[in-house]
C-alpha cells in the first residue's frame, strides 16, 4: 500500500510540478471566493483528468478530492467496463485481503465531483487533443500490461502461455485474448520467481474448495475442477533464498493442502 502511495505521489509531482496545483488555478480557487463573496457566479472549477482507473489513479482521484479550499472535479477514464486495475484483474482470487483496496475504490466514487467512465480506450477512443480541450490537468496512470516474451527456442510453441494470459484467465479479466489452457496433462511448468509466478503455480495446486467463495472465473474454477495436473514445477534463475516474494508468500506455498512443497537440497544456498 505504501508504495502504491508513493507511486501516486511521483504521478503527482511530475502532472503538478510547482508542489500543488498551478497558480493560475490557486488563483481561480481564490477568484472564486472572493466572487461568492461579492455576490457574483464563481469561477468553474479546476478540471483533472485521469487515465487508468487502477491503484494509482484512485489513490491521486482521492488524494486530489481531499485538497483543502480548491474547487475541482475529477474525472476517471478506462479500457475496462470495472474500475480496479491491478487490484480487480491481476491479485490471485485467493489473496482476497489484497483486494480489500477495492473499498476504498468504492468510497472515492461517491464523492460528488468523481466520475468514472468505463469502456473508453485511450488512444482509441480518446485523445490527448480530446482532453486538453476539455481539462486543466491530466494524469496519466496506466500501469505497464505489457507482457515479456522467452527469447529461448520453443518458446512459441503450442502449450506455451503468457502469466499476463493465464491471469486474465482466472480473474475473468474483460479485454483477456481468446486462450484455451489444456490442463489435461500431469505436468506443468512456471518460468519465474516472483509473486506472479508463485501465484500462477498455486492456482494449479490450490485446493478448489477455497477457490469457490472466491472472485475467481467461474469458466476457470470448472476447468480446474478437471485438471490433471499433478506435478508443477517452479523455475527461476535465482537460488530459493533469493527469490523476489516475500516469506509469506513462500510459507502460503508450503501450506498448501493436498500439495507438497519440494525444494533441491543442491538449490538451499545462500549469496
């Protein structure tokens, strides 16, 4: 959470160089009070934009919204019909503490100067023409979807997935490609060692029973239902002890039922 926060206060020094907002706009904010004060209609409010309805572009709709004495709306524009971001479509449905961000999502939408229009694609359906007509300030906060491809041989064959697909997959992500994953097979391989990798492996190992009060796909918990897979295997460049995750994470791993955690006594070393 905090590097969520940190992340947003980047986005928000680079969109708002001067430490807060512009002058001219402290000046409208101040312009519009005195109007009042005189009696006379105010001055429009600052206008923000923001593209991407994840974490970040939340957390700088609130943060902005909480500004003392400065009049402004906010408006949230993006791709998917559901705000959320990374927080909906990439936390494994079993990590549903982790989602518990979402309220706070819920609550910034209440305000009475946040909008949020789903199902608007920037650069498709919208410009950055579009929008410097139309707001004052534009924060850009789409996050990196971007997926990195295995430069080793076979690496475009049949059978060969994406994580970035295969976490689409079980989060019923809206804008996931058309996959089919055979998991009519006994053997199943991770390429990885980060927090992704893990929850993609523990997805293949979870018990199903504590996969249905979930959020999860209901096409992906019936395909699981009928996996046969039996042995995954985890597959990372790093020693265990170097891995990219957190304890938790490792001991979530070890405590999985019906599973047995194995790690090569020849890969237990320290550097």
């Amino acid at each position: 959470m905090e590097n969520l926060k940190r992340a947003v206060a980047l986005t928000l020094a680079l969109a708002l160089p001067w430490g807060g907002l512009p002058p001219a706009a402290n000046a409208q904010v101040a312009g519009a009070a005195a109007g009042e004060a005189a009696g006379m209609v105010p001055a429009r409010p600052l206008r923000v934009a923001i593209i991407g309805g994840g974490p970040a572009g939340f957390f700088a709709a609130d943060t902005l919204l909480k500004q003392p004495n400065m009049a402004m709306t906010v408006d949230v524009f993006d791709k998917r019909p559901a705000p959320g971001g990374l927080v909906r479509h990439g936390v494994a449905p079993d990590h549903q503490a982790a989602k518990s961000a979402m309220a706070m999502f819920d609550k910034v939408a209440t305000h009475p100067h946040f909008r949020y229009f789903g199902n608007v694609a920037y650069g498709q359906d919208l410009a950055a023409a579009d929008l410097e007509k139309h707001y004052d300030k534009i924060i850009y906060a789409v996050g990196a979807e971007g997926e990195r491809k295995l430069d080793i041989a076979g690496a475009d064959l049949q059978g060969v997935f994406s994580v970035t697909d295969f976490v689409k997959w079980y989060n019923a992500n809206s804008d996931r490609k058309t996959v089919t994953f055979d998991l009519n097979t006994q053997h199943a391989v991770v390429i990885g060692a980060g927090a992704v990798a893990l929850d993609a492996a523990r997805m293949l190992a979870q018990d199903l029973s504590k996969l249905g009060p979930t959020d999860i796909s209901a096409a992906a918990h019936e395909q699981l239902k009928g996996s046969k897979v039996k042995d995954v295997r985890l597959i990372g460049r790093e020693a265990p002890g170097k891995m990219n995750v957190g304890l938790s994470d490792i001991k979530e791993m070890g405590a999985l039922t019906g599973a047995d955690l194995v790690v090569r006594q020849k890969d237990l070393v320290q550097g």
